[in-house]
C-alpha cells in the first residue's frame, strides 16, 4: 500500500508540473505585458529564465523585442518617422543612415550598441548554419520567417546607422570625418577613413576620387577604434566584420523576402537596388567575392587569419563604406 501511494503521489506531482513549451509560452505573455509597460529588463529576466528556445519563432521575437526595447528601438516609431528619412540611392543611403534618431553613438560597443546587436543575434543566428532568410524560411515557414526577416532588417538598419555614425566620424549633417576631434573616442586629428589603409589596392581606390575626404593622397586616420596595429587586431578584425555582417544580411533578407504593402516600407524597394550595387561591386573582383556572401560573424573573422586578407578585407571596406559614405 505505502508503494502504490507514493506512486500516485509521483503522478500526481508529474501531471503539474509545467511542460517547458508551457514555461515558454507563458514567459512569452508575461514578457509582452512588462514590454507593453516599457519594462525591458523585466521581460528579459523572464524570458531567458526559460532558456532560449530556438524552436519557438514568436519566443525569440519578443526575447529580441526585449534587447530592442532596452536600446530604446521602437518599430511603431521607426516605420512612422525614420524611415521618411531614409534614402535609396548609391550616394546617399548611407549618409542618410547616420542621421536616423538612435545613430548618435559616443563610444565603441556602447550598451545600446550591444543590445541591438544581441536582438540580432537572437533573429539571425539560430542554428549552427550561417544566418539566411531562406533557411529561416525552411525551418519556421513562411509567414513567422518573414516577420522573423522584416524585425531583423530594421533592427539592422538601425545598427548600420550606429556603425556609421561612429566609425565614420560624421557631422551633424552625415558627413564622414568631419566629427569633432578628442570627441566620441576620437584622437587628434580626428579621423577622415573608418581605417588606416595599408593595403595597396585600397589605397588605390581611394585615390580615384570616389571615397571623400577619405583619400589617401595625405595621411588619413583611420577611426582609433579600427585599429590595424598589431596588438589591436583581435578587437578590430571583430568589429569590422560586424560591420561587414550588417551589409551583407541586409542584403540577403531583401533579396529573399516580400515586403509588406504598406508606404511606410515604400522605401526599400530602392535599398534593395542599393544593396545589390554594393554585391556588385565588390563581387566584381574575384578575389573579394568570398566576403559579400558571408553572413555569420564567425566566418568572417575565420575567413581573415593572415596578413594578406586582412589586405582583402581592407579593399572590401573601402569599397563598401568609404564608397558608401564619401
């Protein structure tokens, strides 16, 4: 008798708890409360006190809503008012990025910075596979993909705004290298180039007169934070494959997805013209084709272990950013 009671005993105790899809699912609405209260921290705890469940396509909607929210990203207010400011052609989106609200950035990796760029992770890293709308698609379906696609295009519009604005050194009116020295990080004399060049084909292209003030007919400093001295490599390799990464998953979610019917999305139409001018460009040589296809940050900076291609690399980024943004 005493066994068959601490058998029901067991049972009774199995049949209440909460399966972990429950756990998850009622995380998810608990998390949408606190974040419809602006309550970004709260809804974090609760979300990843689950454990991240990569399976769940609207958990890790809000887990990256969560991040968003804490960077002070509001979708609502990004479709009403920034992407009014956005504009689609070769010389001028990214100028026009720099100028978007959340683009100011004082510091490298800055709290904000970081948290955008972990609401991406969570949206674009989610098997072991590099990040692809396509094979978003494939593992979650179409609909839930696309809605996984179009937070992650935002969310990296708005990032590419912040890389911009800070290695770029801007104005207040989006102009590269005109930011003030001993400001955000900078030296004296502020820097004209996101990088010091070394590399003979950059500085070639540089020379052509298509890339402002960045030219290299003079020395031009390179952003301190993009440093290509020896000790400084590690950090900078990152960061500029975090920059090249943004590129390149904007590219490929506008190349694979179908944008919603709405005027407030109008705009970006002419940025998948732009994004594929930028994939032209460097895939028109050869030897740099490798990295516009590149869409995980970690096989970027597998890709980059030698001397030489970080001289690629640094033709890739003259060709993209300091083309980009003269």
């Amino acid at each position: 008798m005493r066994s068959i009671f601490i058998i029901c005993i067991l049972f009774a105790l199995c049949s209440c708890a909460k399966k972990p899809a429950q756990e998850v699912e009622e995380a998810i609405d608990v998390a949408l409360t606190y974040l419809s209260s602006n309550k970004c921290d709260a809804a974090i705890d609760v979300l990843e006190g689950v454990g991240r469940d990569t399976s769940n396509p609207d958990y890790l909607q809000v887990l990256a809503s969560a991040y968003a929210c804490r960077a002070k990203f509001d979708t609502i207010k990004f479709l009403e008012t920034q992407t009014l400011l956005i504009q689609g052609t070769d010389a001028t989106l990214m100028k026009s990025l720099t100028l978007l609200a959340l683009s100011r950035e004082t510091s490298a990796d800055s709290q904000t910075y970081s948290d955008v760029r972990e609401a991406l992770n969570i949206l674009l890293n989610v098997d072991s596979e590099a990040p692809s709308q396509v094979r978003r698609e494939g593992k979650y379906g179409a609909r839930e993909a696309g809605d996984m696609g179009i937070q992650a295009l935002l969310l990296s519009i708005t990032q590419l705004g912040k890389y911009l604005h800070f290695y770029g050194n801007v104005n207040s009116a989006g102009s590269k290298g005109l930011g003030a020295a001993n400001t955000d990080e900078q030296g004296s004399p502020a820097s004209h180039c996101f990088v010091e060049y070394t590399d003979s084909g950059a500085i070639a292209f540089l020379g052509l007169g298509q890339t402002g003030i960045c030219d290299n007919l003079a020395t031009d400093d390179g952003h301190p934070d993009l440093s290509l001295a020896a000790g400084s490599l590690t950090v900078t390799k990152r960061r500029m494959c975090e920059g090249l990464v943004l590129v390149t998953n904007i590219v490929d979610i506008l190349t694979n997805i179908s944008l919603p019917d709405d005027p407030a999305f109008a705009v970006f139409s002419s940025v998948t013209a732009v994004a594929e001018t930028i994939k032209t460009r460097v895939s028109a040589d050869p030897t740099l084709a490798a990295y516009i296809d590149i869409t995980s940050q970690k096989e970027c900076e597998e890709l980059i272990a030698n001397a030489s291609d970080f001289g690629d690399f640094q033709q890739v980024y003259a060709l993209i950013f300091e083309k980009g943004l003269p």
